[in-house]
C-alpha cells in the first residue's frame, strides 16, 4: 500500500487505489422522479502534484470531510460546484467536472478558474468562500464570494465575473459596501440574472445579523439592499429537523428564482422565501431596479404572499414556462408549483429518504434539472463531529422537464 495512505488511514483518496470505496458503482432509485447522476462520500481534487496534494493533508489545509458543495450550476458539458469555506480545510472554493468524462462515483473538482483563484487568506483577489453562482445567456458565470459568516477569511464579500467562454477570464470583481454586506457575518446566499437594462443582479443575504435582497446593477456598477419582516425567520418555522439533526440556527432570507420576462411588460417577478419559514413571497423586477423606490420605503407595498409551502424550503428555481421548483429539506424533497396558477395547485413532484438536504438547482439546455443534495445542516452545526465514513455525503440527481432555465425567456 501506499504509504501515504497508510498514514491517513481510512482516508480513501484517489491516489489509494485498492480503496474500495471509491469505485463503488451507484445503485439506481427505484421509484424516483429524480435519478441519481453522482455522488460523493468526501470531495477531492486534482492537484498539481502528488507532493502539493500530501503536504495539504499533513498541514491540514486540506481537511477532506470538511468540504461541503453547497451550489451547482451547468454550462456546456461542465458543472460548476460551489464549497464554501464553511469549516477550516478547504483549499478549493469554485470548481467543476466533465459531465461527459467524470466517473459516477467521487469524481475529482477541478479547480476553476486554476490553483491561483482558490482562496489565500493574505490575497482577498483570490475567491474566498464562495457559496453560489449563476451562468447568464453569454456564458459569464456571475460568482457570490459572500459565505462571511466565520473567521474564516476577513476580506470583504464580492461578486466576481468570470467569462467561461474565454478560458476564464475575470471581467469584474465588485466589492460590496459594509452598510451592503459585511465581512463579519454577512452571507450572500443565492443569485439570479436579469439581463434587462445592462444587466441585474438579485441576491440574498442570508446574514442573521442584517438579512435582505441585494440588487446589483452591472450597468451601473453599484448595489443597494432591501430589508423587510417578510426576509425574517417566521415564527414557528424554525427547529425543523432533517437526518435525524435539527436544525437550530437563524435561518433568514435563504432562496430566490425569477420568473421569465413577460411578453408584453417585459417585466419579471422575483420569488423569495427564508429558509425558517413557509411563506412564498413575490415582487416586481421594475421595483428593484429603482434604488429611488427603494430609499423611499414605498417599495414595501409591491411585496405579495404567494401562498404556504408544504415545508421549509432552500434552493429555489424557475424554468422558461413559470414552472417554479423548490427544494422541502424536512421532507426530503421538492415542490413544483406554475406561477400562472393558484399555489393551491403546488404538488411535492418527489420525496425520498435518500436525498438528505434538497439544496441547490441547475437547469442544462437539454431539458435537464439537476438537483443537489448535501447533508449541509451537519455542516453548519459546529458541534456536529464531521469524519469520513461509507456515508455519501453529495449527490446530484437529474430530472428531465423538457423545459429549459428562465434566462432562456
């Protein structure tokens, strides 16, 4: 055996290769709407060199069952995976694999943009803690480096742009204002694109010290945020359990999906809900885009209840006919609901015991949905003891709709 292996032990990394673990094949779901395309009991990486990858281990700067995915996303054969730096040990925050070439089973990330981008702690140029991203109609990915939420890094959460059609290329980096977002305790949670007007950003902050939506204007390059008693925990919505683990923290503003542009206003809704919270909650893009308007106050009355969900809900995404799907953690699960009827129409589309924590989306031009799944609420328990086991931790299934993402109105 490799003595490095032996050293770590149960550590079964790629380098391990009598591990048995890691070329265990996936068993398919009977039953299930949503079929499972990968999966991952720790997250490894491809490492410029056998040395690099054995002193991050020794140094613990590469701590592998403390990386956790918390977002996805699809652009042209690849996916796009999000880890934050959620506990110490994470030497890669944005990276992907080859849908065409990845194995089914712990796929190695590979570090995206390249090594140099991944988080420095004395470089706040390089991404940080990154928690989610969005991919427009160009093929920029729009990235949230706004996980703040712990010493982990102190530099100020941003939003950087990366050009995935030229091998990467940063095109902008916007550093919000502390009155936005801050450094210690902010938490940009999720993002969606409006390509109106030079192009809008709208974003959660899902801090539990200052939650609220942000909207950043590209054409503009400037950002300002909305904050209401609607993008607060609710009250008895909290306490939800989900894996045996319940979940404890604050949980304010979490999801967000836009709906298409309508043929005729060209305008769009923005849906929104907190994580502790079964409200669905909806407001015009032509509100958010006037930072007047929201320095008036006025904008509050343009804020609608949608309806109850089923559960609590975390990711939030809607395809290019209205139809909005949402995650239900506490019921392992995910809600479909067409904004162009009653929510008394919502439905649970699936419910599986096997998808512990329904997170994050990512619709591919195929018709595809992707969904993942991440144990997350261990994660962020910081008492809760993470090791590696047998447990698969990640999964990402695929669910054809036939429908494609709402960019693509």
């Amino acid at each position: 055996m490799n003595p490095l292996c032996a050293y770590l032990g149960y550590l079964f990394v790629n380098y391990c290769l009598n591990d048995k673990v890691q070329n265990e094949p996936i068993k398919p779901i009977k039953n299930q709407t949503f079929q499972l395309e990968y999966q991952w009991h720790y997250v490894n990486y491809t490492w410029p060199t056998y040395d690099d990858y054995k002193k991050a281990v020794i140094k613990r700067k590469y701590v592998p069952e403390n990386v956790a995915i918390t977002g996805i996303k699809y652009h042209k054969g690849d996916l796009y995976l999000a880890m934050p730096q959620i506990r110490k040990g994470v030497p890669v925050t944005l990276g992907k694999i080859s849908t065409e070439s990845a194995p089914k089973s712990n796929p190695l990330v590979h570090p995206y943009p390249s090594w140099e981008h991944q988080p420095r702690s004395k470089d706040c140029t390089t991404l940080q803690s990154v928690q989610n991203m969005e991919i427009d109609k160009s093929g920029v990915m729009w990235v949230l480096d706004g996980f703040r939420i712990n010493n982990n890094t102190r530099c100020p959460p941003k939003l950087v742009l990366f050009d995935l059609n030229n091998d990467g290329k940063e095109l902008l980096s916007y550093i919000f204002p502390k009155d936005i977002c801050s450094s210690q305790g902010g938490h940009l949670k999720d993002i969606v694109i409006d390509s109106t007007n030079d192009g809008f950003a709208y974003i959660t902050d899902n801090s539990f010290l200052d939650p609220g939506l942000i909207v950043y204007s590209r054409g503009q390059n400037r950002a300002w945020k909305l904050r209401d008693r609607t993008m607060f925990d609710e009250e008895d919505a909290s306490g939800f359990v989900v894996g045996n683990l319940t979940f404890k923290g604050l949980a304010p503003l979490d999801g967000i999906a836009l709906s298409p542009i309508h043929p005729k206003t060209r305008n769009r809704l923005l849906f929104y809900s907190p994580l502790a919270g079964m409200n669905l909650y909806a407001i015009k893009s032509k509100v958010l885009k006037s930072e007047r308007l929201i320095n008036s106050g006025d904008w509050r009355r343009a804020i609608k209840v949608v309806g109850k969900k089923q559960s609590q809900s975390d990711g939030l995404i809607m395809d290019n006919k209205g139809n909005l799907y949402y995650t239900l953690p506490p019921l392992y699960g995910v809600g479909k609901w067409n904004m162009h009827e009653e929510f008394s129409t919502a439905k649970i589309m699936a419910e599986d015991k096997n998808m512990v924590w329904t997170g994050s989306f990512a619709f591919d031009e195929f018709g595809n949905l992707r969904l993942l799944t991440n144990n997350i609420n261990k994660y962020m328990d910081a008492g809760f003891p993470l090791k590696l086991s047998q447990e698969v931790m990640f999964k990402i299934f695929k669910y054809f709709t036939g429908t494609k993402s709402y960019l693509e109105s």
